[in-house]
C-alpha cells in the first residue's frame, strides 16, 4: 500500500498542520509498529489477525480501529513476451506450489517457470497463500522479494517468470486473464470484474487505528474515506470502496 498512502499524505489539502512519514516493509510491520506504539496509522492489505488484536488489547487496552480505504485486485504478473495469457486458480495454486514447473505444460515455452513471491511479512504474501494456494507452502524455488516494485522488474526482464501483487504494479508486465475453473470465463483484473466478483482474486486494504482518531489523524482518515481522498486510490490504479 506503499505507493497509495504516500500519494494520498502528497494530495492531503492541510498539510500545514501536520507532518506525514511514510514507511513500507509490508503489513506485518506496520500492524508490529501499531502495537508497539510506533506509529498513528497502520495501513494494511490483508485484515489484522484475531493474535493481534489480543497483543493491542493487553498493550493499550482497545481492539484498534479498521477502516476500509480502498478495494484492490491481485494481478498474477507474466513478462510481456510469454504466450501464456489465461490461467485458472488451480493452475496458478499448482506454479506456486511447484507442482507445475514448465510453461509447456501450460501451453507456453518448453521452459522452466521462475517464481517470484513476496516476502512472508507481506499482507499480499499471506493473502495469496490462504486464498490462491489454500495455506500450501510456496516451491522452495520461490524467491522473496522485499518489495512488490522489486518483484515486477524481476518479472519484466525474465521472460520465464511469474509474480503476483496489487493490480497499480502491472506496469511493464502484463497480468494474465484468470478464471475460477476451465468451465469459467477468463477475465482480466479490470475495475468493474474485481467489484462483480468475476474476477477470482480480490480484497479489501484498511487502515488501523490503536486508538478513536482525533484531531490531525482524524480530519486525515475522513478525507481518505471522502470522495476526494478516494479519487486518489482510482489515480493510484486501486478501486473505491463505493461509488461517489
């Protein structure tokens, strides 16, 4: 969420009155720096874990506050030079898990599939692997990457590799068309399929809160929830949480 949050702390029309300091490293860490007291806001691509409420319960003595900023799909990323263009969940599970190793088997090249991941404190990281790879393990062949911007350079100069991350990522790679099984319609991580739910992969992204937000943080989070804060999140290449 990286990206989002600083371009919304840039667009934020009162920043004389306050001072923003915008710190990625995947949700893990931001939820790990809200129970420690670290930070005002946590912004988080996957819900916070019933683990860690109990940790801001015993620390500050409230369950935090969830608000819901934006709505995101989760692109599989192909360097732009394979020929692979559709891919089923199943299909996908089964790269990741290595149980598929070569694109000719997919109907691509007779070559061996590079996986890229991202990092197992990632929000996105723990997303895919409940929802695509139904808590499996990821191939031991997988490499983890510290960022979701270092995993898509690695998949556009690697015409064998495939990643996954938020769909505002796909520049110079292209995201394949995923269908939910071989009888369904293959379809591409556009707006309108991600909020139908045509599209197989998706989730909502949240700010959390240790505490009821007032004064600087709370005239913040009501304009990202405003029609102009989420104006910001469709500029970003992420979806609305509603329609304005």
């Amino acid at each position: 969420m990286v990206i989002l949050v600083q371009r919304w702390t840039e667009m934020f029309p009162d920043k004389t009155k306050v001072q923003f300091q915008v710190t990625g490293g995947g949700s893990g860490t931001g939820i790990s720096a809200l129970i420690n007291g670290t930070t005002d806001i946590c912004s988080s691509s996957r819900p916070i874990k019933s683990s860690e409420v109990k940790q801001l319960r015993e620390k500050h003595k409230y369950n935090g506050l969830e608000i819901r900023v934006a709505r995101d799909g989760i692109a599989v990323y192909l360097n732009t030079s394979n020929p692979v263009q559709n891919l089923t969940v199943g299909q996908v599970k089964r790269i990741f898990t290595g149980e598929i190793t070569n694109w000719k088997e997919l109907g691509g090249n007779d070559a061996k599939i590079v996986l890229y991941s991202r990092e197992n404190n990632s929000g996105t990281y723990e997303f895919f692997k409940e929802h695509v790879l139904q808590k499996q393990d990821f191939a031991p062949q997988t490499q983890h990457m510290v960022g979701t911007g270092a995993l898509v350079n690695a998949v556009a100069k690697d015409p064998n590799a495939i990643g996954f991350g938020g769909i505002a990522y796909s520049s110079g790679v292209k995201p394949a068309a995923l269908a939910f099984s071989e009888n369904s319609r293959y379809v591409l991580p556009k707006e309108e399929d991600i909020l139908n739910g045509n599209y197989p992969v998706s989730r909502l992204l949240y700010f959390y809160m240790k505490e009821r937000p007032n004064g600087a943080v709370k005239q913040f989070v009501d304009w990202v929830i405003s029609k102009q804060g989420q104006a910001v999140v469709s500029e970003v290449g992420y979806l609305p949480t509603k329609k304005f």
